[in-house]
C-alpha cells in the first residue's frame, strides 16, 4: 500500500455539469459539492487514505438510485457507494473525479417473516439493528462484526463481513437469500430468491464480498436464527501464545465447534483491561474466550469438554462464566479491542490476514520479530477459530516515516501469511489497502479473470474503479519493488 | 499428476482453436442432470487423490476426479463428514460432479449447502488456463469469489481440478421420528421448529408421515426428542429412510413420469400440483413426479418465490432450469464469455445459449 493522503483540485465544470444533471431528479438537500459539505466523506474507516469525492448524492429511493447510475453512466462518471463508512480497506474511498453514492437514508426494515425467518431490509439498516428488531420474535442475525452498531448490511455484503460467530454460523454469504441490484446502467436485477437457491449462476455469492465494484445493493432479504436457548464463555489462560494456537486446534480436533472462539496476546488484553474491565489476565502471555451455545445440558457438556481439552493443552488457569452479565463482560474486552488499541497509541493499523490455524504460533512468532525489525509494537487479536489475525499494529502518523513504516510492517505480515497458505483478508476486503498483496497472492491470469468477471457487469469500469483487484501494470510496477517472497521463496507451495 | 491436467489444458486449447464442444464428464452418475450433453468428452476421473486433509484445520483438498465415496470413508475415518450430505447418485460419483452440479442432500437447511462449504477451487477455464481461486482457510475475501461462483454451474465455467472443502464434526448421536400428520401440518411444524433452537439435521414429509432428525450431542438431542414427540425410527431403518432421500431410492421417486424439483419458500403451502410430491428441506423443497405441463409446475414454483427444475426424465427440450429473466441472461452470458470465450465447456448444460 502507498499512503494517499491527497486532495486532488476538483475539476469545478465537470462538478458542475454533474451536480445539473442530478438536479433534474434529486432534490437540493440530496446533492452535495461544497468542500466543507463532502469534507466527511474524504475518508471510511481507514483514515490513512483520504481524497474528498467531487459530488455526494443522498438519494431516498431506489428510483433515485437508479437514475444516479444511470446519469453517471452516461457521463462516464465513476461512483463509489458508501454504507456506514466503517470499512478498514479504504472501500468506500471517493474519488476527486467521482460522484459517492451514500445509502445512508435507506434505513428502513421493510418486512420481518417471522414464520419463515426472514428478514427485507434497507442496505443503510445497521447491521444490530436487525437482531434489535427481531428480538422480541427471539431470533437474531448471526454475523456480528465488531462495528454491528454502526456498519450498515449493505457495507457487510460488499465485504462479506464476519464476526465472532462466523465458524459455527457463518459470515454474509451463509446469512443471506437474496438481493436487489442496481447496476451502473441503472437497471433492478434480482438476485438469490426466498428459497434456498435460485436458478442460474450463483450470482448472489458472487456479489457477497464484491466490494461496489460489479453494482449497489439497494436491498437485502436475511436469514434469521433462534436465539441459542443459553451459552457459557470458557476463559483459559496460557503462559506461552504456541500452547494458546495448539489449544485451539485440540478444542476442534476434540469435535467441538464453539461458537466463538477467540485469542487475544498480552499487549491486547493489557490495552483492553485499560478500558474496559473484563477480568482478563494481564501477566500471561494469550487468554482464550470460547463459547459454546445450544441447551443447558449441551452447554454444560461442551464447557467441561473445552475446559478439560484447554487444560491438558497447558491452560494455567481457566474460568467460566457464572452467568450473562459476566459473559457478556468477557465479551466486552474482545469487542473492545481496537478501540484499546486507539486509546493506548495514536493511530493503529489493524490486518485481517488468515492462516491454517496449525501455523497459529509460528506465524505470532514472526510477527514479534518484525515488531523488532520495524521498530513497532503490535497487539493481536484473532479469531481463532478460523485462523483470521487481526495483529494491530500502533503508531503515530504523526511521526515522520512511522506511517511508511506501519505499511511496510503490514505488507510483510500480509506475504507471511501468504507463506504458510493463508490469503491476505478474511474479512476487511482488499480495498486501496492491500490491492498490492494482491499481486502476490493471485498471479496475471487469475487477476485477468477478475477483471473479466468486472466488465461482465460493468463494461466501462466506472463502479468504484482502482479497487480490490490491481491491473496487471500495478502489479508490474509493485514487483520492480518487491521480492513476490510468496513466489520466489516456496515456488510450489500451494497457494490456495 | 501435472501431466494429466498439461493433458486437459491442451484438448480445451485445441478445442477452443476449433470452437468444439466439450463434454466434461467425471463419474458420469449424474449425466441425467441438466440440458442435453454433446461433445468430445473430457474425462476428469484420473486427475483423483486427496491432496491434503488436516482433520484439525475441518478442510480437506482434493482432486476433482476422487470419489465422493473415497472422500467421505476418510472424512468418517477422522470422526468427520461433508456436512452438505452431497447424493452421489450410483457408484462412481465424483467430487468434481458433486461441486458443478451443486447438488446438496437432506441436511442443506440446517448445515448449509455445497456452496457454503467451498473455500476454493483450482479449474482449467475455457482458454486451459491453470487458475487457483479461494484457499484453504476458513475466511477469505481476496478477490471476487469465483470458487462459489463456479458451483453449480455445471462446468460452463470451467473445468473442475481441485476444490477445498470445510468439513464437520460427525454428530455424537442421532435420532430420528416419525410423526403422522397432514401435508399442511408438516410445513408447519417444520417451520416452527425451524424457529426454535432445536438440534434438527434434516426434515421430510411423505405421504402422511413426517420424519425429523436430530443430531448432536446426546443430552441435547434427547431433550428435542421430548419437545417434538412422535415415534422413534429404529437406526438402521432411520438410515435407510435418509439415504432413500439423498440418493433418491427411496420409492416415491420411483415410476416413469418426470421428476421436477421445486426450490421454494419453507413456508408455501401444499402445492395443489397434480402427480405425488415429497416434501424436505423444512419445507423449502418440493419433489414432484408429474406430467404435468412444465408452465403450469413453473408458474407455481414462481408464484412461490422460487424455481423449478426439470431434474430428470421428461422433455428437455422446453429447458431443464427455470428461464431467467433477460438481465439476468445477459449477466449470465456475459460472465460465460469472461470464462469460457469460444463456449466450449458443457455448451447447453445449463441453458441453451451458455
Ligand atoms: C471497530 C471496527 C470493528 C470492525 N469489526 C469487524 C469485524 O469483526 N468483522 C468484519 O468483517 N468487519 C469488521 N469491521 C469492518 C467494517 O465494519 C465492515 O467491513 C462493514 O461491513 C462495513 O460496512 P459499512 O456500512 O461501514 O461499509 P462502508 O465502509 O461504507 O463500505 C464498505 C465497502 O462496501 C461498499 N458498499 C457499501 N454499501 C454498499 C451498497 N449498498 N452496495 C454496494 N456496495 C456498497 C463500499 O463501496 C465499500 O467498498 C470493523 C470496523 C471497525 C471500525
């Protein structure tokens, strides 16, 4: 990644002549082009990028939305959608020649089925907004990223989003059953159907984790679940991060899928115990959260299976809830984390690397030779369970090369775990962020095929372009720069 | 082993060169499925193997032409399974034809489908280029996800060389009951169980009995057991009735009319279609044996917000798959040329101009 933190002059006809077309069919209130009007939008949740958008458009409908494309379709003009603007891979990224479509205003819940356990909603919905609503039916939405107060639906299909939940149910694309489309020419397609497969192509996976770039949600039908009748945390304590990484493999290896199950090192659970009081140890090296649900007597089941299993695996001590209010507390900490790690430094960059959990501890011990190598500390949390890091690496952007330094940091952690056959995101996208990892996970012809699969749907590329798949002149340029370590080191590692 | 796919990459080459169709075949139990095969046939049956299964990271790899049968005896070695339940359909079947065909069985609804359970595939596309998409990992969102993607698409995008899949635990115990009811009442307890935080692994109801499985631990199925009711199945019974489900033995599939598969909303109540119907996937999928007229199943397949499929037998020349709306036909033909350019790979497998 190269820091962008530009403000490229807005071309004020061209603004001009767009802000007129839209004017024909979105009221005032809808446009936005004052600088200190789209100023908000320069950036998402990866603050290192910023570049304000030459036009914000608000529409309300999905008329309004259609017509937008349809505009900018004609112009040529390039639009990059906006849910919540929490993303951490610079997805929502305006352009300085491009209009941002902001679906903030559709923040409706159309319909709630409660017999067939579903829920219509508006793309702006956030996302613990929909389990709030349906609540009271006792069914929930199981993806629970971090951000579910604020991300929208609409931003978690486009990255395909996770959470803690995600090994026993699953990320996005398990969670969803179908989607209205606008696409760049403003057409309505829809796509996935209420009944568990729709003919055809399995377009709606195929638009999960797509990041803007092949159309705009303007509507999601999700799957509900029962709420689990009760759930316990069992909390375990290891003196070295290897013996957390192998507990984790003898938990699953023991035939338990826990419902969350997640690893946290010494320098996270000491910025999160700065915060929030949740009881974690300080002065181990790894504490393990991992829940199981289900009834009362399966709970009580599996908590003495994974306490047993953590023991044996060198647990030096472990806890278990005593009831909600102490659950939830453990919780807390986990879902806290990187606002800790915003508290105890300046800036933080958070990775989103993922790897076969057997490489767990090697993977940590590397990593804390490049907090050497790099001159930077670094705080890791993860879930575990499907092997998705998130090191968070601090420093402060406002000394001079600390940046630069970060990103190299990142890129390197991004290429090891490339080394022992993971992918450089399991959840945050690809974005701006890590387009250049991209060069050295895929190689030309499969970057070729994404490329492909984008002109399927939008032919003249104007649908957040620059994003999630580098053209192969990126690539080119990147690799004078870099040693592809991933290719040249370990020629015939499987990279899938 | 690299022969074998130097081998298929250079017969898709010279197909291509030529603009002649290719028939992808691996176990051949599933050639009844989907439009009419024509084609100099690409056999995938010798590139076969697992390449990699760690029972502890729940994935395994393997190649395309590795029997389902071989796949699911070291699964069960290991204490696990294809959670999907895939139907193998004879003796033969293929990973390859279990992912292109996307076809999943009984506990689809509880588990997921074949679909959920792909990380990643290595293919040939139509040009024989080597292509690796997805991983081996639990999560990955690198770029689009052309490993589900090309699920189900009944290899008119490529041809399959190896897919990772993520496995599960086999379930501790199981136990399943047998309830006499009406084809109404069992939509709807099978969708207000379906509300409920019960154990259930899969659900079907034919003429007037309804059978439900419940699977995990024994204390946990015991206890779903008693809020259900019913009459226990003796296990081997139990088995058999599941497996007559999944690999479509089981005698309500039998007889010469037309098998037609209706993939539906669960709650849509009983079709007034005429012929014998069977119902699964809490609700979600209606099998019917009929004659009648593909309009007539296809309109109520849609008025129920889904699709149907002719799955086998009848007349393929009206279309096997539910007709798309013409959007989306453009999309679906505009991704095929991004696949396959000189539409060579199982042209008219799925619809007659793919
Ligand atoms: C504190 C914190 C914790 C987080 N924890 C997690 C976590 O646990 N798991 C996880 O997966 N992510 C996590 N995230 C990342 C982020 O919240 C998710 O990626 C989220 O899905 C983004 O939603 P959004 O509405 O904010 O989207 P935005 O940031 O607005 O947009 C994200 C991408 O989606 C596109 N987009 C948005 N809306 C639409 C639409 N309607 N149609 C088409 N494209 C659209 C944008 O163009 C952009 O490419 C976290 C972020 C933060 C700040």
């Amino acid at each position: 990644m190269t820091t962008m933190v530009q403000e490229a002059p807005v071309d004020l006809v061209r603004q001009h002549q767009v802000v007129t077309a839209l004017r024909a069919f979105l009221p005032e209130s809808s446009i936005l082009f004052d600088h200190e009007d789209v100023k908000p939008y320069e950036c998402d949740g990866l603050t290192a990028y910023r570049q304000v958008p030459m036009v914000v458009a608000l529409p309300e409908t999905e008329e309004q939305v259609c017509r937008i494309l349809r505009t900018c379709h004609k112009m040529r003009v390039p639009v990059v959608a906006r849910g919540a603007g929490t993303g951490l891979s610079g997805g929502a990224l305006p352009l300085g020649n491009g209009v941002l479509l902001s679906l903030a205003k559709f923040m409706r819940i159309i319909e709630v089925d409660e017999r067939a356990r579903t829920a219509r909603v508006q793309p702006g919905v956030r996302n613990l907004a929909i389990s709030d609503a349906v609540a009271p039916l006792g069914l929930y939405y199981a993806p629970d990223p971090g951000s579910q107060i604020a991300c929208s639906i609409g931003g978690n299909v486009a990255e395909n989003s996770g959470g803690i939940h995600c090994l026993k149910y699953g990320i996005t694309v398990h969670n969803i059953l179908k989607l209205r489309i606008a696409t760049i020419e403003g057409d309505i397609l829809g796509i996935g159907a209420d009944a568990l497969d729709a003919s055809g192509y399995d377009l709606l996976a195929l638009m999960t984790g797509s990041e803007g770039m092949l159309g705009v949600v303007t509507e999601v039908t999700v799957r509900l679940l029962p709420k689990p009748e009760y759930a316990q945390v069992v909390m375990a304590a290891f003196d070295k991060i290897e013996k957390a990484g192998q507990a984790v493999a003898d938990v699953i290896a023991a035939g338990i899928v826990p419902a969350g199950f997640e690893v946290m090192d010494q320098a996270a659970t000491r910025a999160v115990e700065q915060l929030v009081k949740s009881g974690y140890r300080t002065d181990v090296a790894a504490v393990v959260l991992c829940e199981a649900d289900g009834t009362r007597e399966e709970v009580a089941d599996d908590v003495r299976r994974v306490q047993h299993v953590m023991e044996k695996s060198g647990a030096v001590q472990t806890e278990v809830s005593r009831d909600e209010a102490q659950r939830l507390r453990f919780w807390a900490g986990r879902m806290a984390a990187f606002s800790a790690a915003g508290a105890i430094s300046p800036d933080y960059y958070c990775m989103d690397g993922t790897i076969p959990r057997k490489r767990l501890g090697e993977v940590l011990r590397k990593i804390t030779g490049l907090e050497t190598k790099y001159g930077l500390r670094c705080a890791n949390v993860f879930h575990a369970g499907d092997g998705n890091l998130h090191p968070l690496i601090l420093y402060d952007a406002n000394q001079p090369g600390e940046l630069e330094r970060t990103e190299a940091f990142g890129a390197e952690i991004l290429e090891l775990c490339l080394e022992v056959g993971g992918t450089i995101t399991g959840e945050h996208g690809v974005g701006v962020e890590k387009i250049n990892s991209m060069c050295v996970q895929f190689k030309s012809a499969e970057l070729e095929t994404f490329h492909r699969v984008k002109r399927a749907f939008d032919e003249h590329g104007l649908l957040n372009p620059g994003k999630a798949v580098p053209t192969l002149h990126r690539c080119a340029e990147y690799g004078r720069m870099h040693v592809h370590r991933g290719q040249e080191k370990f020629p015939d590692l499987p990279r899938f | 082993m690299q022969d074998i796919i130097d081998k298929l990459s250079r017969l898709i080459r010279d197909a291509a060169a030529q603009k002649r169709p290719l028939c992808i075949r691996g176990g051949g139990t599933k050639d009844f499925y989907g439009g009419p095969v024509h084609g100099y046939k690409l056999n995938t049956g010798d590139y076969r193997g697992i390449v990699d299964y760690e029972p502890t990271e729940l994935v395994i790899t393997a190649r395309a032409g590795t029997p389902l049968a071989e796949i699911e005896a070291a699964l069960r070695q290991k204490g696990q399974m294809l959670a999907f339940e895939p139907p193998q359909f004879g003796e033969g079947s293929t990973l390859g034809g279990c992912v292109a065909t996307g076809l999943s069985g009984p506990r689809r609804p509880y588990s997921g489908a074949v679909r959920d359970f792909v990380l990643g595939v290595r293919i040939l596309d139509g040009k024989g280029d080597d292509l690796r998409f997805g991983g081996q990992v639990m999560k990955n969102v690198a770029g689009y996800d052309v490993s589900r993607l090309i699920t189900g698409s009944l290899g008119t995008l490529g041809v399959l060389l190896e897919v990772s899949l993520k496995v599960l635990p086999l379930p501790v115990s199981e136990t399943t009951l047998r309830l006499k009811c009406t084809e109404a009442e069992a939509i709807e307890r099978m969708n207000r169980w379906a509300a409920q935080p019960l154990p259930i692994t899969a659900t079907a109801y034919r003429d007037g009995d309804l059978g439900v499985r419940l699977s995990g631990a024994r204390v946990a199925v015991e206890a779903a057991a008693k809020k259900i009711g019913g009459a226990p199945v003796a296990p081997a019974q139990a088995e058999h009735f599941w497996t007559g489900i999944r690999e479509q033995t089981d005698p309500s599939f039998a007889g010469d009319a037309p098998l037609w598969r209706l993939s539906v909303k669960s709650t849509t109540p009983p079709l007034a279609l005429p012929g014998q119907q069977l119902i699964e996937w809490g609700g979600a999928l209606r099998w019917l044996k009929s004659g009648a007229d593909a309009k007539t199943v296809r309109d109520a397949a849609t008025r129920a917000g889904g699709h149907a499929t002719l799955f086998r037998g009848g007349d393929k020349t009206i279309g096997v798959f539910h007709p798309l709306p013409p959007a989306l036909m453009k999309l679906h033909r505009n991704l095929k040329q991004a696949f396959d350019p000189a539409g060579i790979l199982n042209p008219g497998r799925l619809y007659a101009d793919l």
